[in-house]
C-alpha cells in the first residue's frame, strides 16, 4: 500500500526538496501540502492522509501545537517533526505532542524515508547518535530548565500570537474572540509565568519554541 503523506513546511523551497525526496519511493506519496500549522489541520480533516511530516517552527500554530491537535482529532495519524534544531526540548515535546519521530532537515535526505517507514510501523525514530545526548542534556537542564507547562491551550495560542506581534484586535480577529477575553488570558498568562511585559512573554516563546529567534 502507498502511504499518503500530508507535508507541513512555511518554507516552499523546503516542500519541494522533501516532496522529491519522498516521491521518488514507491511506497510514499505526497498528497497535500500546507504553509502553517493551522493549514495543516485543515488539509489533515480533508485529505485524510496516513502521515503528517510537520516542521517545527511555523507561522499561526507550530508544529507543535498542531501535532496535539492531530493527535486529538486523529488518533490514527502518524505524525513525524521534521526541523533544524538538533534540541532536546524540542524532541520531547514533539513525543508529548504524539510525534512517533524526530528529523534533522540537514540528514533529511538520509533519513526521512525510514522514519517515514519506522512511522507507519508504529515504531519510534530519532536520528542515529543522538538519544544519549538528549537524554543526558534533558536531565541535566530539568533543574534549571522551562516552568513546567502550566498554561492551556489556547493560552499558549494567544502566547504565540502576542510573542509574534500581533495586536489584541489582531489576536481577536484570528480567534474569533473578543478583544477583553484576549487581554485576559495576556493578564494571565503574565501572571502564572511570573513575567512583566511583551518582552519576557517573548524571550519566553522563543525559549518554549514557539517562535524562531
């Protein structure tokens, strides 16, 4: 059977290089393409694909946030994170999120094709060398590292949107919300993280990855 592949990239030149990679195997298939997270969601309800290969950092909702959400409203899809940022955080937030892999854009030729395979088996895949130092490096910053997740989704949506700077009417255009519900999760969500402004809410996005520095 072909597996139908949903790619996920803001980055068209980036679509194209993995489409060729992926469409010259005669198992794999690219069937639908998006530009952000929440076009990916969108594109996953109408096509229905097998596997999600979704890049990390986009626009609207991240790689991330759009794994959960596939995560929830598909529960069949296999999701794989494909990114350029050998980090550990990101990696075990990509497994929290119900990533069954984690891809280097650099190896991606090398090993994309696999972890696609591995995916479909249900079996995890993580570039090769890699594991024991995210785990040393996820161990020896948990100390030190982010405050434990402690804002909800749509919180972290909001974050997001702020951190890239976006006005409150801006925010309550996108969500189809208020602007006085918008600055009450800002109010909120400066005060669970302990933050003072725009700024901290920022530096403390790009931190969580949910925006390129």
């Amino acid at each position: 059977m072909t597996v139908r592949i949903l790619l996920a990239d803001d980055h068209a030149l980036v679509r194209r290089g993995v489409r060729l990679i992926l469409d010259n195997e005669p198992d794999l298939e690219v069937v639908a393409e998006a530009g952000d997270g929440a076009e990916a969601i969108s594109k996953a309800r109408a096509d229905q694909p097998d596997l999600a290969i979704l890049d990390i950092a986009m626009p609207r909702l991240t790689g991330l946030q759009a794994a959960r959400e596939l995560s929830r409203i598909q529960p069949d899809l296999r999701i794989l994170m494909l990114t350029m940022y050998d980090n550990e955080q990101y990696f075990f937030e990509a497994l929290k999120a119900g990533a069954s892999g984690y891809v280097l854009k650099s190896v991606a030729d090398r090993d994309l094709v696999e972890a696609c395979r591995s995916a479909m088996r249900g079996e995890p895949f993580l570039y090769p060398g890699a594991v024991s130092s995210l785990i040393r490096n996820y161990l020896d910053r948990a100390k030190e590292g982010l405050p434990p997740r402690t804002i909800t989704d749509r919180e972290e949506e909001i974050l997001k949107l702020v951190a890239e700077g976006h006005s409150s009417k801006e925010i309550a255009d996108m969500l189809v919300i208020s602007v006085k519900t918008v600055e009450r999760h800002r109010a909120n969500l400066l005060q669970k993280l302990g933050l003072k402004d725009r700024l901290e809410l920022t530096r403390y996005a790009i931190r969580a990855g949910l925006i390129e520095p």
